[in-house]
C-alpha cells in the first residue's frame, strides 16, 4: 500500500460477515480486534507502518511518502 506524504493518512477496512484471524491485527505495536462487519478507521500519521494478522499469517508494510 502506498499514501501520500504531508496529507493526513486514514487506513480505512471495510468487513463485511468476516470470522478468524483476518478480523485481529497488529498496527503501530496495537493490537486491534474489528467487527465482524461494518467500516472501522485508523488514524496512522508516521512514515512507515508495518501490520499482520493476529496470527503473523497477513502481513504488510504501508508507505507514507
């Protein structure tokens, strides 16, 4: 994933009826656990942000710049 330096940065996921590990992540040392349906929104303002499943299964690295 790539966004764009100087603008604030939302990371945005959208589930809809999702079970498992997909719905649990790490981000930012955080662990977030989401609904299984519905739209949830992360606030990410640093430089780079590296994320995965709850499981390490899903992994990632999202680029601000």
């Amino acid at each position: 994933m790539q966004a764009w330096s100087c603008l604030p940065t939302t990371l945005v996921v959208k589930l809809d009826k999702v079970q498992g590990c997909v719905r649990s992540f790490v981000i930012q040392d955080q662990e977030r656990i989401l609904p299984g349906s519905g739209e949830t929104r992360t606030e990410l303002g640093v430089l780079q942000v590296d994320y995965a499943c709850d499981m390490g299964r899903y992994t990632g690295v999202i680029n601000v710049g």
